[in-house]
C-alpha cells in the first residue's frame, strides 16, 4: 500500500551536541510503527520536544558506535523505563551491537522493565516490517559502520483510462482486485496482470557517517530522500577526519545516484552561517535542503512537504 510517512530530525549536528543542534539522530514514522535512526547523546530532549513519544518507538536502528551516534541510548532506554514501558525494543546495528548494548544494561542499578532484542546487521542484511524493509548497506566510515534504506512496499492501481475506456464503474470489488485475485463485474473478468499499474513505493536512505564511497551512490540510486552526512566544506577539508564528506562530497553523490532530495546532516558546529553550505551544495544538486533540529517532514507519493 502507498501511505503517509514521516520523519523528524532530532540531531543534526557533528562531534558533540550544541544549544542548537544535538547530535545524529532522525525518527520515522510509517504505519503506526516509529523507527529511530541513531541516537545522539541528550537525544530524549528533543524527542520530548518533537512531539513523537519514546514510548512507540518500535525500533533502533545504529549506523556505528562513535559517540555522537549512540550515547542518547541508554538515556533513551531509561526514559521509556520510567515511563512504564512493557513492549519489546529491538535495537539494530553492526558487529558488536550486543556487546555494547549489554554494557549500558550493565550501567548503574535501573530496573529496565521490558525486553530488549538487540540484532547485527551486515551490509545487504534487511529487517522486514509491516509494508516496508530496512536494508543495510555498506558504508566506508573506519569502524565497522552501516547505512539504512528505508524502502515501502510498491503498491498497485486500477488502470483509470482502461476504466473509462470499458465503460467499468468503481466497485468495492476492486479491493480484491488489488489484493491480486480475479473479479467479476457485469460478466466481465478481470485479472490483476491486465488492469493494475504498479506505483513504486517511497524510500528514505540515512548514511550514518561516510566518505563518499560509490557503493553508496549504488545503494541509494533513485530514492525519494537521501541523509547524507556532510560534516564540512571541501576546503576546509585537511583539519577534519578523512573518514567523512564534504558537503560537495554528499551533493555529488546524490546528483550520481539521482535521488529526488538531498538533506545534510551531521554538520560540523564550526559553521555558524549554514547558507553557504546550501549555496556551494545547491551549485552540484539544486534540490538540497540543510537539515535542522525538530524539521518535521511528510512524504507521499514522491512527494515532500514540511509539517509545521
């Protein structure tokens, strides 16, 4: 089915959380399920803040374990703990996962009251959900890291034109239709190879940290929104960690994969004036948004649009 989804960025910022901007941090919300995207240290502040509740957050999703991606975990955890949380967590990342997770369980003497499931992913691994699948895919950070592809199920409708054309009126049996059974109307057959168009589904990629790496371009080819890391300017390259992007870096990747929109994240607190890091990303990809704190956005069909 094509539905409503949306996203909140929670923290977008680089290294260490500012009054401004808290760290990597993004929630998605599709089908009644939340998934949470990294989880920046403080982060249970902004999703306070968001509107969206740590209580219904179904799932964690982790690119990598530096800092600045997962110590809002066990605060996070600890929160939902206190709010008298019962349903199952499940928490994704790569190697290691479990070891680090078992660790802030091991921390101070809180009572964690329900259960949680932690999962390591390799790139190419996928999480099914309702309508939907999160893909892991290869990243090229230094430590073992992992992006997610975010990918609705496509979906199918009546062949419109074929309708008029026929002189078949709408029917409640269109359902099954849809469904990929054959129906009757009027003594007419119709079978769901002959009358449905398929509708692709939307997607939404988040890198996590990376240097820009062609893999990724392959990985996220086509989607309707791409988180690209973009931690600098190109020419301030040699005083920041080879292991990142440059804002150029993530808006020449989004032009190769032909993504429909471009958000930077995880931008260094160095630059004050973020206007000319959209203007030198804008120059490669016009369709290029800088990504702030609480920015709330809906997708449907292809299409994006801001929710206030």
């Amino acid at each position: 089915m094509t539905a409503v989804f949306d996203f909140v960025f929670l923290g977008t910022g680089a290294m260490k959380p500012t009054p401004k901007r808290f760290t990597s941090s993004i929630m998605l919300r599709y089908n009644g399920e939340v998934l949470m995207f990294d989880v920046g240290e403080g982060i249970q502040i902004r999703v306070g803040q968001s509107g969206f509740s740590p209580m219904k957050v179904d799932k964690i999703f982790i690119t990598h374990f530096h800092g600045d991606h997962f110590y809002g975990l066990p605060g996070m955890i600890f929160t939902m703990a206190k709010g008298g949380r019962t349903k199952k967590l499940r928490i994704y990342g790569p190697p290691r996962a479990k070891e680090f997770v078992n660790q802030i369980m091991t921390l101070g003497y809180g009572h964690v009251p329900f259960e949680i499931e932690v999962n390591e992913l390799n790139h190419d691994d996928v999480v099914k959900g309702k309508n939907y699948t999160v893909k892991a895919f290869r990243t090229d950070h230094g430590p073992p890291s992992i992006g997610y592809l975010f990918r609705e199920e496509d979906s199918f409708n009546i062949d419109s034109d074929r309708m008029k054309k026929e002189g078949i009126k709408s029917s409640p049996k269109f359902r099954l239709l849809k469904e990929g059974k054959t129906i009757e109307i009027d003594g007419k057959k119709l079978e769901p190879s002959e009358w449905l168009i398929p509708v692709k589904g939307d997607s939404f990629a988040y890198t996590g940290d990376t240097k820009y790496s062609e893999s990724v371009a392959e990985y996220v080819k086509g989607v309707t929104v791409l988180v690209h890391e973009s931690t600098y300017l190109e020419k301030d390259g040699s005083q920041f960690d080879r292991g990142h992007s440059s804002v150029e870096d993530a808006a020449k990747l989004a032009k190769k994969a032909k993504v429909n929109t471009l958000f930077l994240i995880h931008i260094s607190p160095r630059y004050m004036d973020l206007s000319v890091l959209k203007d030198a990303a804008i120059k490669i990809f016009p369709q290029t948004y800088i990504s702030r704190d609480l920015d709330k956005w809906i997708v449907k069909k292809n299409k994006l649009v801001q929710s206030k």
